[in-house]
C-alpha cells in the first residue's frame, strides 16, 4: 500500500470581492507539476516539535479530527497549522499566523495515485501590507483571482486547477468576505473525501463519494461525506 503523508494547505484571500492566491507548481514537480493550487505541502517532524509548547494552538487543533483508520494525536493536528504557514511562507513570502487559519476541508488523494496526501485546508486572509513573490524553486507563478474568474480560466484551459482546487473555489463563488466564508463553516461539516478514479479511452473520471457510480469504482473507498456543490464526477483529458 501506498504510504499516505500527511500535508496542509491554505486558501489565501484578500480584497472586496474575494480573489484567491494561486501559485503554479514547477513543471518538474512530482506531484501536480504545471497545476495551479493553493501553498502547501507535506508535514515536517520539525512542524510538530514547534507546536508542542503553544497551548493556544494546541486548542485550535482540536477542530481537526483523525482519518478513519488512521491515528491523529494532538501534536500532529496542531502541526498541521505550522506547516500550512511555513509553507506558505517558502512559496510566497506570506507570513501568516497560524491562529488567523481556520479549517476549511479534508481531502485525501485518491489511491489510483503513486504519491498519497492526507490534505488539511485552512483559509485566511493575506496579512495586510505583504505582497506576494514567486520562490522560483517548488513555484513558477502565482497569481490572484476570483473563484468565478479562476474556475473560468481552468473551463477556457488557460490554466489547471486540480479536482480538490476546483471544489473549494466553487464554495467560494459569491461569498463577500471572511465573514461569509466562516459562515459557511458553521452551516456545513467538514468530513474526509476520498476520489476515487476510473479511465477509459485515456481520460480520468474522478468519482467524488456522492457520485452513484463510486461505489462500484475499484479503489479504496470513504463514505459518509458531506455533499459538496458542483458536480459529482471530474472528467480529465490529456493535452494533445
């Protein structure tokens, strides 16, 4: 089985309307290369050393539950904060303090894949009087967009926004501001949603949990997900 690793990552807003930072994966990346998403990356055992003497964020982590069949201790939740941060940082400059996150989804990558995340989103806003930089190592590109123009883009091919990327900015579309989006964090669960993926003539479905064809898919499975707007299966078609 495919080790699955544990990873954060933040939707960064700002403005009236909201616009979302997107930055783009270097093309030689081995995970997602060329896609827009939002910063990110894997847990790092120093992540977790760090969070270890801050009670405040320690308290905070509890909102994160464990992935059925997987264990979670309260070191590794508050880590995830860290890391979302850090690796916010490295991508973009943006220095964010863990306690202006908020959790937002949970997503695993499918097991169809080679290399397995287990993903924590947080949202927050940009710190006031930062600007945004490309690292030029992990990031090639960075942009900001609002979650209708982003997904635009992606619908027209200027850009690729991976399925989880796609489904957290169709939440997005029309909320006004952090107030709405916390709002919506409180009429709504956030459970664990694993796709699964089925090819046939050399396209990739992704079949979300709610899909009536999900279950029947080969690939691990996770049910009881909340439902999300948007469509129940992704369609990916190779270029060319």
């Amino acid at each position: 089985m495919t080790e699955i690793r544990d990873a954060a990552t933040v939707i960064v807003l700002r403005g009236s309307p909201l616009q979302v930072l997107l930055v783009r994966r270097h093309a030689r990346s081995g995970f997602m290369a060329g896609a827009y998403v939002f910063p990110g990356g894997k847990v790092d055992p120093a992540d977790r050393e760090q969070v270890q003497h801050r009670p405040e964020l320690l308290e905070r982590a509890k909102a994160l539950r464990p992935t059925p069949g997987r264990t979670l201790l309260i070191e590794d939740a508050a880590a995830h904060y860290q890391t979302a941060v850090r690796e916010t940082a490295e991508e973009s400059g943006l220095l964010i303090d863990p306690l202006q996150l908020h959790y937002f989804a949970h997503w695993i990558t499918p097991s169809f894949e080679p290399r397995r995340f287990d993903t924590r989103f947080f949202v927050a806003m940009a710190p006031e009087g930062q600007e945004a930089r490309v690292d030029e190592r992990e990031i090639t590109d960075l942009r900001w967009e609002t979650p209708e123009a982003a997904l635009s883009a992606h619908e027209g091919g200027e850009i690729f926004l991976p399925p989880p990327t796609q489904l957290s900015l169709q939440e997005l579309v029309g909320l006004a501001d952090l107030d709405a989006v916390l709002a919506l964090l409180e009429r709504r669960p956030i459970t664990p949603i694993l796709p699964k993926v089925s090819t046939q003539d050399g396209a990739f479905t992704i079949l979300l949990p709610w899909d009536p064809d999900y279950a029947a898919t080969e690939g691990e499975a996770l049910f009881g997900t909340s439902v999300l707007p948007g469509p129940s299966r992704i369609t990916i078609r190779p270029k060319g």
